[in-house]
C-alpha cells in the first residue's frame, strides 16, 4: 500500500507540473558557466559563496546551458554606483552585446528593460523610448552594499519582473527560443548570490 501510495503522489506531482528549483551557481566555482571572452577571466571571481564582478572590462559571464521558460530568482548588490544586467535568453555568437533581452541591473533602474539587437518582444509604449523601457514604479532598491531580491519569470512570451517583492516591469511577445543566462560586467562592482532556476515548461 506504501509504494502504491507513493506512485500515486509521483504521478500527482508530475500532473501538476512540480519542477524543483535548479542552483545555477554552486557557491564554490564557475561550474556551468564561461566567459563571454578571455578578457573576462580575471573579471569575476567566487568567494565565501558569493560571485564578485570588478565591473571591467565590458563583458559578460553566462551558462553553459540553454534555458526557454523559467522562473530565475538572485540576489546582487552593488559595492559601487554604476552598470550591469541579467540577460536572458541569450543568443550567439557572443559579443559585447549580444542578442538577448536585459533586466537592468544599473544602481537605480533595476526593473528597466533594455531590448538588444531587436530581440523580438513587445512593452509598455508610454514607458517605451528607443530601446529603454522604464520600469513602473520609483526605485525601490536598498541602500549601497545591501542585498536585493531580483526575480525574474520568463514563461513562454511573458516577462515580469520583481524587485525586493514589487512588479517593476512586465513584458508581452517575447521571442519564445532557447538561449543562455548571462551577468554582465558594465562598470560596477557588484555581487551575486543565491541564483536558482526553475523550469516553467
């Protein structure tokens, strides 16, 4: 009756569409990922469980692996004012910067959305100049050196965007393709922790 009942909840769970969540850095090394280039080797290193960004040069650190839907959750704080992002659904070949849609990790304007390369995706056009989309609400971020909550849920064409708790951006459209995760290295010093994934589809 045991291992009845348990199949029972196995085949629930797998009805139900239970994903767990998946580390996307371990805390220890660089494992599952690579760099944009080599002038990012000496650019991002892992320490105490933290992934530390010196902010130069311009580059970026992404997964190994391809990713569609998901629900990506992390924590960054910045040490100094200044630039860097989380790009999804990256696509090659890499370069500074590659085709892929931009949660703006700038001090200030996490939640913005920047389009790169004409990544194929629609947003808000009263908050739409150029590329830039502005994000809902004023900056809600913590002080210089606390950590924030970046949630990020890219389920098939929709995107929505949390920072600390709050809807800062959404968008609709969105190019449903595989493609990596990246951080990117624009100017600050900043750090990582805690990035997990889970599949959506």
């Amino acid at each position: 009756m045991k291992i009845k009942a348990m199949l029972m909840l196995a085949a629930l769970a797998i009805a139900a569409g239970a994903a767990e969540p998946i580390a996307l850095f371990n805390g220890k090394d660089l494992d599952g990922w690579t760099f944009s280039g080599p002038n990012q080797s000496n650019t991002w290193s892992v320490k105490d469980g933290v992934l530390a960004n010196a902010g130069s040069p311009a580059g970026y650190i992404r997964t190994t692996k391809d990713y569609t839907s998901y629900a990506l959750k992390l924590q960054m704080r910045h040490l100094t004012d200044g630039n860097c992002g989380v790009l999804l659904r990256v696509q090659a070949p890499d370069k500074v910067w590659p085709r892929s849609i931009e949660c703006q990790g700038q001090r200030n304007s996490l939640g913005d959305i920047w389009n790169i390369d004409a990544f194929p995706m629609k947003t808000d056009p009263a908050r739409t100049k150029g590329r830039h989309t502005v994000k809902l609400h004023p900056s809600n971020e913590k002080a210089l050196g606390e950590w924030n909550d970046y949630e990020i849920e890219l389920n098939k064409g929709d995107l929505t965007i949390k920072v600390n708790g709050l809807v800062q951006n959404t968008a609709t459209e969105c190019a449903e393709m595989p493609g990596k995760i990246a951080l990117q290295s624009e100017g600050s010093k900043v750090e990582f922790r805690n990035i997990t994934l889970t599949p959506l589809e």
